[in-house]
C-alpha cells in the first residue's frame, strides 16, 4: 500500500479550503422542496428522495444529509437520491441545493419508519445445488444469527435469492465462520435488501482462480459492526454489481484491516456504484491483484460517497482497464484515490476528494488526494482536489531495491505514459509533485492554487495552459465543492455533476395481461393471478410492471355506470405491486360499453367471454376516441387523484405512488392516428391538471406509419425516448414507450 509521508513543514497547519473561497451569493434564494417515496416507510426500505427547485440558473447541485443526528452532513449528491433507514425511528432528511451563482436554498423533511417484521430462523446452509434460472430458489423474510458460525452458507449453488433478511451476530467459532451471508463456487445470487449487523464477517462471495463466481449482485444492504473481515467482499469473481449499499463503523481504527468493499484474487467485470461507505478501518473500496494472477480488468467504480475511512478511499492495487468517477471522498486518513503497482489504462476523473491524508497523532502521516506509483497510461482528468495532506496529485517514486519491482517493466518502474488534465486543486500543500526517476507526465489545463502561496509543483514544470487562480467553491461549509460558473475551471467541470443514469432507471416486465376477464373470473381468482405474476416479476429483479392489453384497465370496467367508480381491481394490482416493491405504469383503455352504446359480454360465447366489453380494448380508428370526451377525462382525473400519493383522496395503504401512465397501444394505420393523438393530447392536459407531477408514456407506431402523422400533429409534442442518458429524439418507429411531453 502506497502512504505518502510530509516532507514539507508547510502542511502542519491546515487552513479549510473556505477560508479563501470567496462567494458572491445571490439575494434571492433557491425555492426547495422534497418528495419522497413511498409516502409510508418500513425500516430497509429503499427510500427515493427528490427535489423539487425554482429560481437561480438552472445549474443546481445538491447536498444530501438523509439523518440529522448521526453528525455527518454529505450522504448523497445527485438531485435524486435515495436511502435505507435499517431501524424503526424518526429521522430528520435534508438537503442543501446552490447554483453556478452561489444562490442557495436548503428544505427538511422529517420520516417515520415502522419496525420491519422478520420470521426467526436457524442457520441456512445449502450444497450443491442448482434452481431453475427462471425459478431461482427465495430465502426471505428471516432474522438470523449464529453464535457459532455464519448466518447463511450457499457451497455450489446456482441460482439463489437472498433477500429481506436481518442477519445479526453471527460468531468466528471453530471453523472461521462469523460470516453474515457466505457463498463459495456459486453463480447467478443475489443479496438484496439484507440488514447485516454485528458480524464477526459481512458478506462473503468467492469463487477459485480457475473457475470464478459470477452474475453476483448485493444490492441495498445495509451492513454496519463488523468485527474481524470486510463489510462485504469478494475472491476471483466476475461479473459483479455492488449498489446501493450502506457500510458504516465496520472495524475499529487500527485494529484488523477491514474495507467497506473489497475485491482480491481475480476478477473483471465489476460495477461498484452508488454505496454509502463511512468509518470503515481501512480502505472505503479496495481492488487488490495478486502478483502471481493475471492481472484484473474491466471495473467501474462511480457515484459513491466514501467518507473517513482509516487507509485509502478507494485503492486499485494491479488493476487495468478500470474507470474511478463522480466519487464524493471526504477525510479518508490517507490517499483519497491510490494505484499503484502494474496499474495501467485506469481513468480517475469527476471525481471530489476533499482533505485527504493524515495528521501526526494517526497512523498514516501523509497522504494525497490522487496517489500514483508503478502504474502506467492512465489518466486523472476533471477532479476537485482540495486540502491532499501530501499535496493534491501525486506520482511517487518507488525504491528499485524494493521486492515489489522485481521483473517489474520499466514503464511501470517510471510511471510511463500518464495524463494529468482538467482538474482543479486547491490546497496548502504542493498541488502537484512528480518524483525522481519518473517519466515526463502531460501535465494541461488545470487551475492550481495554494491558499498559503507556496510552491504549485515539485518534480514537474506544467506547461501554460495550466492556470494559478483561486477556483470559486459553492458551499464548502456544507460540502458542496462544486464550482460558481464564473470560477476559473468551471467550463471544463461542468459535468462534475454525478451521471443521472444511476439508481434510476430500472428495467420492467409485462404482467396482468389479457387472460384476466371480470366477466368469467372472480376476484379471488385475479387476485391469485395477480399474485404469482407480481412475485415472479420481483424474483426476476423487475423495478417496474406494466399491464398489458388487458380490459381491467379499461375506463368502462371501472366506470361501468356513469358516475360510479370501481377500484376494487385496480387497487388490488397496485398493492400486489406494493408487496412485492414493484412500481405499476398502468397500460389505460378509452372503451367503455355505455359510451359506445355496445352491449355486454356474453358468457357463453368464447370470443365475448374473452372480452366482456364486447369489443377488444386495443380497437382501432374512430373507436379509439371516446365519444364522451368530458366523461373519460373525469375518469382519467380520478384515477389519478386515487393512486397519485399526494395524501388527499388517495388509496388506503398507498405505498408506491403512480406517477407515469400509457393511454392505448401502438397505433398501426393513418386511420389510427388522428383519434390516437387526439387522445393523448386531451389526456395529457387532464393528468397535468389534476397533478403536474404526473408523467406520461406514449406508445410509438407499431408499424412504418411516421410519414402518415398529419402535420396538424406536428407541433402539439415534442417526445424523447426514455433512455438513461436523457438524451431526447424525436418520435421513433417500433421504439417503445416513447415520453410525452408538451411544448
């Protein structure tokens, strides 16, 4: 492990980096406001928070502190975020919003969390065994422990899910156990949604050099007290997303080595993003190769917040090929970001690491805030550096005499290759220092400042586009180290902001559909239906879940006379959803009986009992337009108000608000789209009338009709397609959904 000691007296008193970070603020403040969901919290649920922001520039960044009273002010940083809360209590959640201005504008909420309810059981060890993939085998709902070995043990077992479970106090005894959750040659586990808390062991998941563990998931655990091994960790691995997690106070400082989230032997393919690691006693996120293996490759290490961790926050130990960005590091006791040995082809950018490295009474004198030795052809680009105890970057030197460099390459003994471009760094330490014997590293486009006007480099002589200024900071009393857009660094910066595209976007499956017929079942039978159909879209790993061509969305099912409403069936789907954490986007149909003046559904004719409104809900041309227009908005407005979960005339026991909904299917002809646009346009205004947070999906043509959409059209909407970047284009053929928006 790389620990840079201070060579220089000048880092024994450490200013904050506020003390010269200048901020013209503006008069009027940022209008705040959060949103949560669900509106009802069960401790271990995962808890979206929002917000909703007017006023300044548009250019917001946020700060999120999800407890008040646990004395740490940064848990998140994105404008959606997202927390578990893992015992029943109140908890006080805020966050602080500025702009590129400096107006700033904070909002509270305050959440009350219900006990969660757990069956008690023994120990669980399975071996040898392999489920269905597309009927993994479910261990759920369980309050474990295990004086005298681990909680729950999988031996060459494929295909499992553990989930909602509370695995406590689980003890080393003879055969080095301890371990919450242990699995070893396994493929295709998930860990989800486990409480884990005062192990000897956390989460365990090996494989063997030869034959690695892969298509393992841990997934918003919550994971604190563990005594003598890593909070969660892998051996020879691949394949592997880590997300979503909460680590904190695993190991005591300076006792045993303890990471929040390691990697060791082999393993490519990692995704580690989004988790919440505090206090762990060693390293926030630790990638180590061993020196007789092939050397890791493939990892993506993003949007993480790592906070006060004893060694490194995250250390890449001979990994290649791997990416470290939008990371918020804060008071780690040594590098903030290290890598060293045989590293190469490693990108470590948009990135805020804030006062890094030790102080003489810890066990690690020194530290930077990015730390580079014996590694090659990577590239630190477009990082916030502030207050590295060592400087902000570094790239040290290494003793050839050492054993580590032996049959080491050259260009790893110097440090071939490397890039340090775009980044801010701001400290009272050299901003960057380059060691002997390493090659010439490109140094451009960075804006360097010490706030106590010593030297900016060592070992180094950046060439001009490397700017000495005093960068802009937002709110650094609040953490919030992103810079005012009249900041030198700013236009290069601008995306330091974390990728949007994490946590939020979800994949779904289609359920409920065209088989449920009110006519000719009763509602026990749906609801047995409803219930198989929603637990398998869960095992499945489905986020949401839309029904598909079915009549029990139609508005002439639950409007069957005018005027009276029936939710009896659709409030059964929403909380069959409910149960099993899915979020319904309701697929609605515009046909009703007494509207159209068509007859009711005969039972006993086939065809009819099929469709008990006499006519298939997805008809086509004229019929797809009510007649009652006003009739069909009053019931589209009602649904809405019911299911929407802001607290007035909503379900009983609304856990998971609707807040996105599709109105018919694909239109197929010329015939079809007049009456197909002039619903969704009348549909859209009535959903934005009763709740302007309410969004809706547009069904894009099943078929190449885009020349047939009538430039009366053109112009009513613009649509984007739903994709993870955010990106929009214009309406696609055989694309769907596609989101409706108005211009």
């Amino acid at each position: 492990m790389l620990v840079l000691m201070v060579v220089s007296s000048s880092c024994a008193s450490r200013r904050p980096a506020d003390a010269d970070a200048v901020i013209q603020r503006r008069a009027q403040p940022l209008d705040v406001s959060i949103k949560i969901a669900p509106l009802s919290c069960t401790a271990m649920d995962r808890i979206k928070f929002e917000t909703v922001v007017s006023g300044g520039d548009g250019d917001y960044s946020h700060i999120w502190d999800f407890d008040a009273a646990d004395g740490y002010s940064v848990d998140g940083f994105e404008p959606v975020a997202y927390n578990i809360y893992p015992e029943a209590g109140s908890y006080i959640a805020s966050v602080h919003v500025a702009d590129g201005s400096g107006a700033i504008g904070e909002a509270s909420i305050e959440i009350d969390v219900t006990a969660r309810e757990y069956t008690s059981h023994d120990p669980i060890e399975l071996r040898d065994q392999t489920f269905p993939r597309d009927n993994p085998h479910v261990i759920d709902g369980y309050d474990i422990t295990n004086p005298d070995g681990n909680g729950i043990t999988l031996l060459h077992c494929d295909n499992i899910i553990i989930r909602n479970c509370y695995i406590h106090d689980c003890k080393e005894g003879k055969e080095r156990g301890g371990r919450a959750v242990y699995t070893e040659g396994c493929h295709n586990v998930t860990v989800q949604n486990v409480y884990v808390k005062d192990n000897d062991r956390g989460i365990m998941m090996a494989g063997y050099p030869d034959g690695p563990s892969g298509k393992l998931l841990v997934e918003n655990c919550v994971v604190v007290g563990s005594k003598v091994e890593d909070a969660v960790s892998f051996r020879n691995v691949e394949d592997v997303e880590v997300s979503g997690n909460i680590l904190y106070d695993n190991g005591k400082i300076w006792d045993n080595r303890i990471s929040g989230i390691s990697f060791n032997g082999t393993y490519r393919n990692l995704s580690v993003h989004n988790n919440l690691v505090v206090r762990s006693n060693s390293d926030g996120i630790e990638l180590l190769g061993e020196d007789d293996q092939e050397i890791p490759s493939g990892m993506e290490i993003y949007s993480n917040v790592l906070r006060d961790s004893g060694e490194q926050g995250v250390w890449l130990f001979r990994a290649k090929d791997c990416r470290v960005h939008h990371n918020y590091i804060e008071g780690v006791h040594n590098n903030g970001v290290c890598m060293e040995g045989w590293g190469s082809g490693v990108k470590i950018d948009h990135n805020i690491i804030v006062r890094c490295g030790g102080t003489p009474d810890m066990k690690h004198y020194g530290g930077a805030g990015i730390a580079f030795q014996c590694s090659r052809d990577s590239i630190i680009q477009n990082n916030i550096v502030v207050d590295g105890f060592c400087g902000e970057i570094t790239i040290a030197s290494l003793d050839r005499t050492d054993h580590k460099t032996k049959g080491m390459d050259e260009r790893f003994l110097t440090s071939a290759g490397n890039i340090i471009d775009g980044n801010v760094l701001y400290g009272s330490e050299c901003n960057i220092s380059i060691g002997n014997e390493i090659s010439p590293v490109s140094i451009k486009n960075n804006v360097l400042c010490r706030h106590d006007g010593g030297d900016f480099y060592r070992g180094c002589k950046p060439d001009e586009s490397n700017v000495k200024a005093k960068p802009l900071f937002r709110s650094p009393e609040r953490g919030d180290y992103r810079l005012l857009s009249n900041s030198p660094g700013y236009s290069s910066l601008k995306e330091v902001s974390p990728p949007t595209v994490s946590w939020d976007w979800h994949f779904g499956t289609l359920v409920f559909d065209y088989k449920y017929v009110p006519l000719i079942m009763s509602e026990e039978n749906i609801s047995e239906g409803f219930e198989k159909e929603a637990r398998a879209a869960a095992e499945a790993g489905a986020y949401w879940a839309r029904p598909h061509l079915t009549e029990l969305f139609a508005w002439g099912v639950t409007e069957k006379q005018p005027g009276e409403y029936d939710w009896a069936v659709i409030d059964l789907a929403v909380k069959k959803c409910q149960k099993y954490n899915l979020h319904l986007l309701p697929q609605l149909w515009t046909i009703s009986n007494w509207d159209q003046d068509l007859p009711p559904g005969d039972m006993s004719n086939a065809m009819d009992a099929l469709f008990s409104l006499k006519k298939w809900p997805w008809t086509r041309g004229e019929s797809l337009k009510p007649k009652n227009m006003k009739a069909y908005l009053a019931w589209l407005k009602a649904m809405v108000k019911r299911y929407d979960g802001d607290g007035v005339g909503d379900m009983t026991g609304l856990k998971y608000p609707v807040m996105y909904y599709e109105i018919l299917n694909e239109p197929q002809g010329i015939e079809d789209m007049e009456p197909f646009f002039a619903v969704q346009k009348a549909s859209f205004t009535a959903i934005k009338e009763e709740n302007p947070d309410i969004q809706m999906d547009i069904s894009a043509p099943a078929a190449v009709v885009t020349d047939l959409i009538p430039e009366s059209i053109d112009g009513g909407f613009s649509s984007r397609e739903v994709k993870a970047d955010g990106t929009g284009l214009s309406l696609q053929v055989g694309k769907n959904p596609v989101m409706i928006e108005a211009k």
